[in-house]
C-alpha cells in the first residue's frame, strides 16, 4: 500500500519540481543549509537540480532511508525517491554540496547511484555579469581574468576595464556566483553582482506594512507557491523582495496581488524606487569621490607649493619661513611636513590599498608605479627633515611638493578619466531612457469592447496586456496592434528616419514614437525579452568583448609596470654613480640640489611619467563609442571582433530575396496551358502551398485568396501527402488529383515535359528579372506562374559605393540562374551563383576565404545561417524586431543596403582611431620616459620635475579617451545623403 501511495505521489507534477512531487520534510531536516536563513537564499543562489539512478530498492521503506540519508547533507533544498523507477530527484545549493557527494551518500545506504546526466543538465551553464571596482590599468582587468579562469566551473571569463564589468560564462553545478564574487575581491577588489542570467526577468518590489522578518518569510512562501517565479531574494532593513519569474507564466501586477492578499490585506507593494540605473549611480558614485579626493588634496597641496616654490622669493616671507626651530630645521620645512603628510597617507591611501593587492597576487599595476615614486619623495624629504632637525651644520631640499602635487594631478586626471570614461556609454543610458515611465491599460469584455482605462507604471505590463497608445505618447511595450491607425517614428530603435504607418496586425516596438493616431496594442514581449531590452543587453555584450588587437595590449601590460620599475632604478644610479665619479661637470647640478637629490628627481619622473593606462584604454573606449554609434544609427555590433574583422572586409556576398530585393514577392503574370477556370486552378495551387513557408509560396496564396469571397481567413481544399522538396518546390495530393508546384529542374525529375510556349514564357519572365513557377497537374503541366520580388530602394547605388569603397560584390541565390542574372545586371553585380541550397552558400564564402578574400555575407539570418557562420563577417539584414539573431556579427535594424556601407566604414573608422589612440599611447611613453630620464639635460639643461612628469601621465589617459570620444560625432559617408532612392509600390 505505501509503495502504491509513493508512485501516486510521485506521478503528480503540480509542484513545480519536474516529474516528482516533494515529500514533507523531516522535523530534523532543514530546507537551507545551516546558517543560511530563508531571506539569504537569493534568486541567484537557487537550488540546481540533479536526477540519480538508483538500483537497489525494493519497497518504500528502502526509498525512506535514501530520502533520510541525503537530507542530512548540508545544503540539501529537497530529495524525492521513485522507488518504481529507481531514480532520485535532489535539488541543492551547489555551494555546500556537490553531486559526487550525493552519490556516495546514496552508496554508503547500501546502493548503487549513478548521476542521469541529460536530465540533470537542463542547463548546463549560466552567464553572470558582475561590476568591479578599482582596475585602474590593463594589468588589474588581466589580474582579475585570469584569477576567474583559473576556478573549476568557469568555461570562460571577460573583464572589460573600460566597462569595469565581468562576464562569465559557468556550470552553476560547479561553481556559485558567490566563489565567483569572492575570487574577484580575494585579488583585491570589490565585487558587485549585476546578473546571473540572460533569459529571466527580474523586479524589485517594496512592501509596506511588514513589521517582522515572520510577515516577510510568510510573504516569501507565497510567492514561492506562484507557478513561473524562479527566485526570491528579501531585504528585511529596506522591506524590499527582488523576484525574478517567466514571463509567459506570471508577471508584476500578479506578483503586487499575491503580497496584497497576504496577511489579511494589512501588506501594500509597489515598484520599489531607484535613482536612475544602478550602473549610472555607480559611475556619478565614483566621479563624486574622486573629485572629493582631488578638492581635498588641493587645499593641502597649494600651501605645500607656495610655501616651496613662490613664498620664497618675497624677501619679507622668506625669512619668516627660513626662521630656525631646531639645528637646521626651518619652519619651512615643517609647514610642508605636516601639509604633506595627509596628502600622502590619508587622501592617497587609495594607492597604497591597490599596490598593496596587486603585488599579493604577483602582479604590478599604475599604483605601484605612483606609490614608489611619491614614496620616494616624501620619505627622502622626511629623511632631509630629520637630518636638518638633528645636525647644526646639514643643508638639504626636500620635495613635499613632488609628492603633493604628483597626487593631486594623478587625481585630476583620475577624475577627467572618470568623466570622459562615462560619456563614452551614454548610448546604453539614451536608450534604457526611451522606455516611457507609465501606460494607459485597457480592460476589454468578452467582445473586445473597452471597460476601464486604468494608467499603471510601465513596468508593471504583463505579456498579452492590452495598452492604449495615444498621440505623441511613446508606446510602452513591443507588441501588435489590435485597433486603430497611426504612424510610429522608430528612428530611435531603427534608425529609419521616416515614420512607418501602423495598421490592425503591424508589430510595433517598445520605445519608438506614436505620431498621429490612436492605437490598442497587445504586448507581445515584455521585460528582458523587448526589444529594446534585447538591444541594451547586445551592445552591453559588444563592449565586454575584446578586439583581438587588444591583445597587444595585454601583452605589453604584463611587463610594462616591471621594466619601468627597473628603468627607474637604472635612471637614478646612473645620475648618481656619474655625479660621484665627476661624470659631468658641478655646473650642470642646481644651487638648490646635491647629485644625489637630481638622481633622485630624474628616477621619480621616470616612475611617474609611464602609463599602462593609456595604452589599456586605447581599445576598449573606442568600441564603446563606436558600437554605441552604430546602434543610434541601427546597426548593431557584436563587439570588438566584428568590428575588427569588418574593418578589413574586401568581399561582399549578397543573398537576393530579402536582400536586393524587398522579400515581399507577388504574382503578377499567370498564363494557363489547359482549358480550366483560373479561380479552380488558384484553388487547388493554394491549398498545396498553404503549408509552405517559402515567401514565393504565400505570393500563390495571398494572389489566391483575391478568388474568394472569404478573403480574409479563406478555407482551401483538404491536402494529402504534401511533400516539400528544398531548393525546388512542393508536390501533394488535392481533390485526388496530383499536384506539383515549382521549378523546372522539379517537373523533370517528375518526367513531366515541358511546352515550347511554357519554355518562352519563362525566358520571358527571367528576362524581367521574375522567378517562372510551373504547375502540373496529375502528370500534365497545365499552368505557368510568374512571380516579381522588386528590387529594394538603392541597391544599385549601394553596390556602386561598394565598388568605389574596393570591396567586391557577389550574389548567391537558390533562385534560377535567369532571374539570377537578371536582377545581377540591374544592380550592377557582375559574379553570380545560382540554384544554390543553403550548405551550397556556405561553401562559396569558404572558397572565397581560401582565395584570400575577408568575406561578409548579408542575408536575412533565415536560410542564410550557415553562410553568416561561415563568413569572416555575418551580417543579418532587416532583423526588424528579432535581433537575437546567434549567427550575425552585425545586425542591421533597417532593410536598407546603405546600412551595409554604414557598417564598414563605422568600422573603418573606429579601427583608424584605435591605431591612432596606440600611437598616441605608445608614442607617449616611448618619448617621454626618455626625456624624464634626463636626455635632453646635457645639451639643453631641460629637465621634467616629477611633478609635471605625473600631469602628463594623468593627461595621456584623458587625451585617450578624448580621442575616443570624438568618434561620437560619426557622420555616415557624404555620398549615402545624395543616394537617390526609387519608390516602389506593390498592391
């Protein structure tokens, strides 16, 4: 009886953990780990699953001592055990416990388990995204990348610098998001989670009326019994709940209702309030700080300055600062002292904490660079202050200045960075600012007709909400329309200029403009999944990944801080050892130095004066620019690769449908060969294409339904055996009469022959740039349709800029070589391949990369997949809204070809200003560690103070991303404003 009442039990599948319903818990067993309380339990850390094999058990009492036996493990969330089919469900927190663990458990019981891995890995890794704060070069981002690679789980890691974001890809079995977190701030920074997954929809709910951490859990219990949440983290101080759930499932508005009618009512929700997006908070965070830092160290450092360098010509001061106190020790000497101090210790501890971490993890940054040289500054300034204080008879200068003055312009320049560094995303902040702040929600009776008009927060719109978008409102959420006409301005998403007209069934994106009319949506896709969401997250991806030329700069990084150190050091014995040796004349020392005290000097500004910034910066900054300028203008790169790789593009595979021309094609000629009524033979032609996707095919049947009265929602004859064969057409069975439709290759391997005045019709219509369908009827051909895809607006003008731009243009099509040729010759491309099946396509790019060229393929990412992949550069075209498009590396949002120019030349010119932003950053370096050395000292006496040594280092940092950011004024080339652009019309 207990063994039929557990397979009843395990039969259920309402609970939400897959095929097996969970048991009640022990009294003994706890839910967490110990220690971990429900509130601790995050949406990120949510228990994985893993199904055993257990062979072995007999009846449910052996069931009952696996169950026991794994529920005393920590970090156990649930066990279930099918006694019927040997198996074992556990759900845990990777954390505390593995599967291996788990198995011997099971083992230790008396049976044998062996890990199902297809069922346990429903989703075998997970892409966190986490900010770090601190990485100031190169070297820290390198520091960091390798420290995440180096952990088991991790299948791959990306640090951006210029972002200060990780993105790791992971197996959550292995590895936690938290071991994550804390090998990042074991190697001495600070580790902030942003995400943990790319496919889930996250809000932050605040909750009124929760007076105890009870109310809260009772709460959290509630929505755990929600079907479609995934995950709930509770902050008991700020009564804040962050779930994150399917949106096909559940959604806000359902969430808000659950807390509502919890606890008798006494509960209130609402979306809880942020100050702008947590990155932007961040970045106005840091930029604060920094110019705190900056302020405060002035006030303390122009004092040290004047009292050094200005206060002692004025004779009457000079002597009131030359006042003895002790021996030789000066009130002078003091004042900067104790100014300098602070400066040093307080205000630039910052730079000791990162020198500090970096060299515990055997690596060298930008900070150990700046706390040498103002270390040895100010403690040989200390030393010639002791000194003074100590003999009647020493004379020596200090330089509380150098190290003062060097923090305060490393500061400046930190704080410039910052801020230029910010404007360099503000592509990502313009777009998250399009979504509108609230929406007008409909609510319809069962005929459709409106009830109630309520304004929600946008963020509270549910998946299959009816929205009202009126004139000059933004529309809320992507979806279709279901009533009224108008037209939206999607420029801000598309990049098209013109406003596009909306009718019943148009889809319409989150974000854009509704100009004139008044229109009902139904929303489609909401949170994560718009649009708008999807595009944010593609150029947030583009920015994490690195161009392969960033490499070089990686490289360098890793000896740069190394060889500068030992640079300095060579520096200042050489000075030293030559002016003990009477090297160069005393003339060349100053009065107010010693030889030991200008070695000391010319070492600093060697120290001080090299950047690994700048040449870190010099990549990164340029794709952000340039990938947030591509995506205002619709195209959208997925990162440094592909705009490395477009750069460098010299031939352009053309797919035609969809890509030359409009991909909308239509029937405009038919001419039958056997005596029947034209309105039967469309009949019997459209109900074999009706299951057909091909765009030729809904042609047939969209000119077909122009027959029938019920022309909306026509019902065609009933099909048998439809055959679709790739590449040629379809055949089936209607009316019990033999159907084939499609091309000529089609009817002869049907040994179906062809008439003459068939064959010059299809001349005819190749000639004219249209694709010929033949017909046959039960073995006779008895039709011949021609179908006309016009050509897209400016294709031949954009073919002609290609050529003038040296990149060579080919067309691969599975259409017939006379159409092929056809629309070649009115587009003014010369190579053509034809009656080419997918697989065919890739195999072109392949031959043309053997031959030497980097090839861009541009299609519709539909039957052009393989192709993309294949290509050096894949280019999807029109993607509309379905940007998720895998196999591009570009995404033009438009269907314009000019898009295509726009997308190389944007490359071209992103890749011309990283070469130059490594001149600049390598020139830098190259000249100016020469001449702080002392180089130009024996012929010109010219010497760079380490002061002025480290405004140059901070100013060759902000000049980088400066440089960078002038990409923002990116203007499309000129001869794309005088493309003159057909009209077609199709009816």
């Amino acid at each position: 009886m207990a063994t039929k009442f557990l397979a009843l039990a395990c039969i259920r599948s309402d609970s939400g953990y897959g095929d097996l319903s969970p048991r009640p818990h022990y009294p003994s067993m706890p839910k967490y780990p110990k220690g971990v309380s429900v509130e601790e339990t995050n949406v990120e850390s949510s228990p994985v699953k893993a199904v055993f094999s257990v062979m072995g058990m007999t009846c449910s009492a052996c069931a009952g001592s696996v169950e026991k036996a794994v529920k005393r493990l920590p970090g156990i969330h649930e066990a279930v055990v099918d006694v019927l089919n040997n198996r074992a469900q556990v759900l845990f927190y990777p954390s505390y416990v593995n599967e291996e663990t788990i198995c011997e458990t099971i083992e230790d019981v008396g049976f044998e388990a062996t890990l199902i891995q297809d069922e346990t890995r429903e989703k075998s890794t997970q892409v966190c995204r986490i900010r770090i704060n601190g990485m100031t070069c190169t070297s820290c981002s390198s520091t960091v990348e390798q420290a995440l690679q180096a952990i088991h789980g991790v299948l791959k890691a990306q640090v951006a610098l210029a972002t200060e974001e990780a993105e790791i890809h992971y197996d959550p079995k292995i590895v936690s998001h938290n071991q994550l977190m804390e090998a990042i701030e074991d190697t001495g920074f600070e580790a902030i989670l942003i995400s943990t997954g790319e496919d889930m929809n996250k809000i932050h709910l605040q909750v009124d009326g929760v007076r105890t951490d009870h109310s809260l859990r009772i709460i959290g219990n509630s929505l755990h019994a929600l079907p479609g949440v995934q995950g709930i983290y509770m902050d008991s101080e700020l009564h804040k709940i962050s779930l994150s759930y399917k949106s096909d499932v559940t959604g806000p508005r359902d969430l808000i209702r659950v807390i509502e009618s919890t606890g008798s009512g006494r509960f209130k929700a609402k979306i809880f309030p942020q100050g702008g997006g947590e990155r932007e908070t961040h970045k106005r965070e840091e930029i604060k700080q920094y110019y705190r830092s900056f302020m405060w160290s002035l006030i303390f450092t122009i004092p040290v300055f004047l009292t050094s360098m200005v206060l002692v010509y004025i004779p009457g001061i000079k002597h009131g600062l030359e006042t003895k106190i002790v021996n030789m020790l000066n009130i002078g000497e003091l004042i900067r002292w104790v100014l300098a101090t602070p400066v040093q210790f307080v205000i630039g501890q910052r730079f000791y904490t990162g020198s500090y971490k970096a060299l515990r993890h055997g690596s060298a940054n930008m900070d150990v660079l700046i706390a040498l040289g103002t270390n040895a500054a100010y403690f040989y300034s200390v030393y010639t202050v002791l000194r003074a204080a100590t003999s009647p008879d020493f004379e020596g200068t200090d330089f509380f200045e150098t190290s003062s003055m060097l923090i305060s312009f490393i500061l400046l320049g930190k704080y410039l960075e910052v801020l230029a560094k910010g404007k360099t995303s503000e592509a990502i902040a313009k777009l998250m600012d399009l979504a509108p702040e609230t929406a007008i929600l409909l609510t319809l009776d069962d005929e459709g007709n409106v009830i109630n008009e309520e304004e929600i927060d946008s963020r509270l719109i549910q998946r299959n909400d009816v929205i009202k978008i009126i004139p000059g409102a933004k529309v809320a959420s992507d979806g279709y329309v279901l009533w009224g006409q108008s037209h939206v301005n999607e420029s801000m998403i598309t990049g098209e200029a013109r406003p596009v007209a909306k009718r019943k069934g148009d889809a319409v994106i989150g974000g854009t403009l509704n100009a004139n009319g008044v229109l009902h949506i139904k929303a489609t896709r909401v949170g994560s999944e718009s649009a708008l969401s999807q595009i944010v997250r593609l150029i947030e991806s583009a920015q994490m990944a690195k161009a392969p030329v960033q490499k070089f700069a990686d490289r360098i990084s890793k000896y740069f801080v190394p060889t500068v150190i030992i640079l300095s050091f060579s520096t200042w014995l050489s000075w030293f050892l030559a002016g003990k040796f009477n090297g160069y004349p005393n003339s060349w020392i100053p009065t107010s130095m010693d030889s030991f005290q200008l070695a000391l000097q010319f070492g600093i500004s060697v120290m001080v004066i090299a950047c690994p910034c700048a040449l870190g910066l010099a990549t990164p900054t340029a794709v952000m620019v340039g990938t947030g300028v591509g995506a205002s203008q619709g195209v959208l790169i997925k990162g440094g690769q592909a705009l490395e790789s477009a750069h460098k593009v010299n031939c352009i595979v053309f797919d035609k449908t969809g890509t030359l021309t409009v991909g909308k094609p239509v029937v405009v000629n038919t001419k039958l060969l056997k005596n029947m009524v034209l309105r039967h033979f469309y009949e019997l032609v459209a109900a074999t294409e009706a299951n057909s996707e091909h765009p030729l095919a809904k042609a047939i049947v969209e000119y077909a339904k122009k027959f029938r009265e019920d022309e909306e929602n026509p019902i065609w004859p009933e099909v048998q055996d439809f055959v679709s064969i790739t590449g040629h057409g379809v055949k089936a069975v209607v009316r019990n009469k033999e159907i084939i439709v499609g091309n000529k290759s089609l009817m002869l391997d049907h040994n179906i022959s062809i008439p003459l005045d068939a064959e010059e019709m299809l001349t005819e219509t190749e000639a004219m740039a249209q694709t010929g369908i033949l017909v046959s009827i039960d073995g006779e051909l008895t039709g011949v349709i021609a179908i006309s895809d016009p050509l897209k607006p400016g294709a031949y003008e954009a073919i002609s800029i290609l050529k003038s731009m040296d990149v060579k243009s080919i067309m691969v099509t599975g259409d017939n070589w006379g159409t092929a040729r056809s629309v070649a010759n009115e587009v003014g491309i010369d190579t053509v391949i034809a009656e080419a099946k997918p697989d065919q396509k890739a195999e072109k790019v392949k031959e043309l990369q053997a031959s030497g060229y980097i090839v861009a393929m541009v299609g519709d990412g539909i039957n052009d997949s393989p192709a993309l992949v294949a290509a050096d550069v894949g280019m999807a075209i029109g993607a509309g809204t379905d940007i998720a498009i895998e196999a591009a590396d570009i995404v033009l949002m438009r269907s314009n070809l000019e898009d295509v120019i726009t997308a190389i030349d944007l490359s071209r010119k992103t890749f011309s200003r990283i070469r130059l932003n490594y001149i600049w950053a390598l020139g830098y370096n190259l000249l100016g560690i020469p001449i702080a050395a002392g180089a130009l000292f024996p012929s010109t006496r010219f010497r760079l103070p380490p002061w002025i040594a480290g405004a140059a280092m901070a100013a060759s940092s902000v000049s980088v991303v400066c440089c960078s950011l002038l990409l923002k004024y990116y203007n499309r080339p000129k001869m794309l404003n005088n493309l003159q652009i057909r009209g077609i019309v199709i009816e």
